[in-house]
C-alpha cells in the first residue's frame, strides 16, 4: 500500500471516528432534552407535587369523602334524625327550607301532605300552614327516601316551628316502657334510641282529641312527641298520638 493510500485510509477512519462521536453526542443531548420535557411535565404549577401524583388522585375510585358522599347522605335521612333549618318559602303544598345541621347547607323541599302534621314546638298545636313564614326556624322529619334533585325533595312526616324561647320537642315511637323503681317512675325507651324518664309530674297529653291518655297508652310503636327537661332525659310532657286502632298500634 502507497503512502498517499495509507493517508487517505488514516483521514477516512477519523472522519468516520469524528462523526461517529457527533452522532453519540447529539443522541446524548437529545436524551437530555427529553428528559427535561419529562421534567418539566410532571412539575405542578406550585412545584410542590408531580402530576402524575395529580393524575393518580383524579383516577382513584370514590372512598365515602368530598362531594360524593355528600350526594349519598342526601339520598337518605332517618325519621329520628330531623333536619333542621329556615323556611325560604311555602307554596302550592311545598315547603322549602334551608337545612343547615350535620355538615349540610342547601335548600331541600318538603312535600306536605294532608296527613303531615305542622305543629307549635312549645305546645304540639297544630299550626296552619298559610301561617308559616320566611325565616321560621323548624325541625322536618320527612321520609327516609329524598330524591337526587337539586334541590332534594322529601315527603314531610311532621314539621315543628319553633316558639321563641323554646327548644324543640322530639317526635319518635315507643319500644318499650318498663318500671324504674318502686316509687312508680317508669323509663320509655324510644325508638330513636334515647331513654326517657316519666315520673307523678310527666304531663301525658292526647293529641286533638278529649280522651284521657295514660302510661298505659304508651304501648310499642306509638308515635309520641317528647319534651325533656334541660338537665336530662327526664319527660316533662308527653304528646300521644292516635293511631288507626286507637292509641296502641
């Protein structure tokens, strides 16, 4: 091989070295390029998280926390578990409050049927509802199913407006009233769970009629509105109301 041949092998290989190397490097700093575009894809805007961390978060199921599981209690209420709040207003057999207790904020509508009973909070006095006005504070126990509406409708059981100066009373049905003592104190037990005591000075009260009522009316399952002194669960005044068999169920 001549020199000049031997020369032009040398200059080929390091040409072919040469741009070799360039290739590597531009791949290197193509990678890098890359990788800061990945960089910068999963930053935050407050550069605290990753978006895939974000992204994670948005794709998990609903665990019972957030506006789900608020759509989920209004689904439901329980009737020893009144809503409380406001009347916004009253028209064409519908009342509409805004519930604020238990973590709720909303205008719900309550439908009042011929058979929903709208009573006096002090007294148990039926109360007409052309007399109900904005801003009436009253304690609704509706029926357990409320739609998905927006607002959330209920058939009303009871309405209690409240009187000022007066706490409200509870409606519920009796389980089961048993002695207390030799000195003729007896304790109901109420469906909502609570244990009341009724002594010589428990007011036993009928509801819209002349009959006299007794502890022996007291039987399981009739529907009773209770008032408690401050200091406990003792029964100050007991409203009976009659059932379709009388006032035993």
């Amino acid at each position: 091989m001549t020199k000049n041949m031997k020369r032009m092998t040398a200059l080929a290989c390091a040409a072919m070295m040469i741009a070799s190397m360039g290739i590597t490097g531009c791949g290197k700093a193509d990678g890098q390029t890359k990788e800061e575009t990945k960089t910068t894809a999963v930053e935050t805007p407050a550069g605290t998280e990753t978006s895939a961390t974000t992204e994670n978060e948005a794709g998990k199921l609903p665990d019972g926390t957030g506006q789900e599981s608020g759509a989920a209690d209004t689904e439901s209420a329980s009737e020893s578990d009144p809503m409380m709040g406001t009347i916004v207003s009253v028209e064409d057999g519908q009342l509409t409050m805004h519930r604020q207790d238990n973590g709720f904020d909303e205008d719900v509508v309550i439908t009042i049927a011929e058979d929903t009973k709208v009573l006096d909070a002090e007294n148990g006095y039926p109360v007409e509802l052309g007399d109900l006005k904005e801003g009436n504070t009253i304690s609704a126990y509706v029926d357990e199913a409320m739609t998905l509406s927006l607002p959330p409708i209920a058939n009303g059981l009871l309405i209690l407006v409240q009187a000022e100066g007066y706490d409200f009373p509870r409606y519920t049905k009796v389980k089961e009233l048993m002695a207390a003592n030799t000195e003729g104190e007896r304790i109901l037990t109420a469906e909502n769970g609570i244990n009341y005591m009724i002594t010589a000075e428990t007011r036993l009260l009928p509801y819209l009629t002349r009959n006299i009522v007794s502890e022996e009316d007291l039987t399981e399952g009739t529907e009773i509105l209770i008032w408690n002194d401050e200091n406990g669960n003792k029964a100050e005044k007991i409203v009976v109301f009659q059932g379709e068999n009388g006032y035993a169920k």
